[in-house]
C-alpha cells in the first residue's frame, strides 16, 4: 500500500499543478489532481508559492489546510469509482440530484468524510463506514 509523507502528498499535488499550468504531460491521478486543484482557484497562488511544503494551517485559527482538502477530494474520486465504501455511489447521485452541482455534491461527502475521520481519530477507532454513509444519507435527505 502506498503510504506518502505529508511532504510527499504535498509534492504530488504541486507537481500535478505544475504540470498542469506548464501543459506537460501528467500521469492519469496527477490530472485527476490537477482538476481538482483548477476547482479550487483560491488554492492556487499557494501551490505555487515557494513555502507551500512547510505552510502550517491551524483549524482552531479558522484554517483549512488546502492539502488535505484536495487529498479528501482525491480519496473521495476513488471512492465513487469503485463504489466503496458501498452504496456511496448512489448516494451521491442523490447528492448530485439535490444540489444540481457536483463540486457542492462533493464538498458534502467532503464534509461527511471529514466528521467521520475526526470522530475515528478522536475516539481511536477505526473509520466508520456506516457512520460515513449514514452522514449521506442525512444529507441526501
């Protein structure tokens, strides 16, 4: 399994940026990435910043951390490819119905996805998949 540093992950995406804005060729995930990362037009300048490595992003300041909320679009791409955790799929498809635009359908499950990773750390248990799909289902109400 592969399992990057957080510098590592950090590189991937500006890399995938890199690329994209130089108009080389990227592999199939770095264009996924840098589709993502063209979504997010506030994250640019960031990327291509000279400190975008050792930038730190403080939650209790109000801080998103740019990189693991691509990193949380990237995981929730794969996801929905191989319906896993299952049933995701078509809970999104509702998700889509109701907000008739993906990037909102997917900043959602972004949501859902980051409740269930702080409650699985937190209480330091495993991920809940039935909590994730019971959060989009909620949701997709």
């Amino acid at each position: 399994m592969y399992n990057p540093s957080r510098d590592q992950a950090r590189q991937f995406l500006i890399d995938a940026w890199h690329k994209r804005r130089a108009a080389t060729p990227a592999t199939p995930l770095e264009t996924l990435a840098a589709d993502l990362i063209d979504s997010h037009p506030e994250y640019h300048a960031l990327l291509e910043a000279g400190d975008a490595l050792t930038n730190e992003w403080m939650p209790e300041n109000g801080e998103t951390n740019p990189f693991l909320h691509l990193s949380l679009h990237l995981a929730i791409e794969e996801q929905l490819a191989i319906n896993q955790p299952t049933g995701i799929t078509p809970l999104f498809s509702q998700l889509l119905a109701r907000h008739n635009d993906r990037h909102t359908a997917l900043h959602v499950v972004l949501d859902c996805l980051g409740e269930t990773m702080w409650r699985a750390q937190h209480d330091a248990q495993p991920l809940d998949s039935n909590a994730y799909l019971d959060c989009l289902r909620r949701a997709a109400g």
